[in-house]
C-alpha cells in the first residue's frame, strides 16, 4: 500500500482460502467492524462467527471444541500487563496452528511490539477499519503459506462443444 492511499483501500481482490473464524468482541463498535468485514464477498471462503465476551468469552468457547480453529480474533482492553495476562491464557487453551488476531483500544508500540513477539497475527486499533481487518488476515495467510498470494482464480470459457475448454481448463489446473 502506498503512503499517499487512504486507509482501508486495496490495490485488488484478495483471495482467501477455506478456513474458520471466530472474533470475541467487547464493544459494539468492534462488533459492527468485524461483521462488516465477514460479510465482505472476499470473506466468503471463510466461515465466521462473531460473538461478545473479549478474552474470557474465547476461552469458555475454545474449551468445549473439538477441532480447532484456524483463526481467533480477539478485542482486548487494559494496561499492557492484563492484556499479556489474558492473551497467555488464551495461549493455553489454542491450538498451535491456530492464529490469533488481537483488537486493541491502545495505540502504544511497546504493546503492538509484545504482542507480536508472543506469537499473534497483528494487533489491530480500534474502531476497526473492516478492509484492514481483511488485509491483515490475507497478509498472515500469506505468510505461514509462503506465498504472496493466497491462491488464483481462473476462467476457461469454451464458444462451442469440441473447441477443448475442459482440456484447457484441467490442465490449468495442475500449475
């Protein structure tokens, strides 16, 4: 992203792959953003769910799964202190593959810097600006997958039976 482009623009469609989401949110506002981005037609691979209750709620909720999630998204308040505290117990109970967002109300660097070390994705400021949200989430797939992109999409279209779309179209898909 450029410096000059306002925030929460893209330079074009992201590609997600299939995976589950869950956000734990303390404030409506938070709520609001994360539901907005969710519904963005680029999250459509992705299956989420918002909820209230921050850290404690992602807790109780995580105890009683099965199978674990791909990425939790968590809105955390306090002082640096409580906000490692809560996100070690949250450590706890995740799994190692999953990856955690963390949505914070403090605009502090040492906090950000902390967080990141400590394994999470991006701490993101409140109010959340959805398309960021979504570009954060595209950047850290990108990332554990070591690609720039998560995944192309591609159209073969055949004018007529015989003119060998299907050929086409199948081995495009072994690139």
């Amino acid at each position: 992203m450029g410096a000059l482009e306002p925030k929460g623009t893209f330079r074009g469609p992201v590609l997600l792959p299939r995976l589950t989401l869950a956000a734990f949110c303390r404030t409506q506002q938070v709520m609001e953003g994360l539901r907005e981005a969710c519904a963005h037609p680029w999250m459509q691979p992705v299956r989420s769910e918002v909820a209230s209750g921050g850290i404690d709620g992602a807790i109780q909720s995580l105890q009683g799964l099965v199978s674990a999630l791909d990425v939790i998204v968590v809105e955390v308040e306090g002082t640096q202190a409580t906000v490692m505290a809560d996100l070690e117990r949250l450590a706890q109970v995740c799994s190692g593959r999953t990856r955690v967002f963390v949505i914070g109300h403090s605009n502090d660097v040492k906090l950000y810097q902390r967080v990141i070390r400590e394994g999470a994705c991006d701490y993101l400021l409140a109010p959340l600006v959805p398309l960021d949200f979504i570009e954060s989430l595209a950047h850290a797939l990108a990332e554990s997958t070591g690609s720039e992109t998560p995944g192309v999409a591609a159209l073969v279209l055949g004018a007529r039976g015989g003119a060998g779309a299907t050929t086409v179209a199948c081995n495009l898909a072994f690139l």
